[in-house]
C-alpha cells in the first residue's frame, strides 16, 4: 500500500493547488469581469494577510 501523500504548505501558507482553486472560485462567482488585482485582493482579505 502506498503512503499517504501529504501537501506541504507554502511559504505563503497556501495548500498545493488552494490558490488556484480561490481565484477560479472568485472569477466564477464574479456578476461582471473582475481585475487581477481585485481577485488577489478579496483572497488576501479572506486569508486576513496584509
């Protein structure tokens, strides 16, 4: 039987492919077309980074 995978957070406190997975989630829930920069900004809020 294999081991078990585990996925290391990165630097950024970022599970391997979260960050990926926040930013589809937020174009995809977005009414009209966002900027990057709004995008970045809503997961920095979520994730209570400066």
């Amino acid at each position: 039987m294999p081991a078990a995978v585990r996925h290391k957070r990165s630097r950024e406190g970022f599970r391997k492919g979260e960050l990926t997975r926040r930013v589809l989630e937020k174009i995809r829930d977005a009414a009209e077309p966002v900027r990057s920069l709004d995008v970045a900004r809503a997961i920095m809020v979520e994730c209570l980074m400066d």
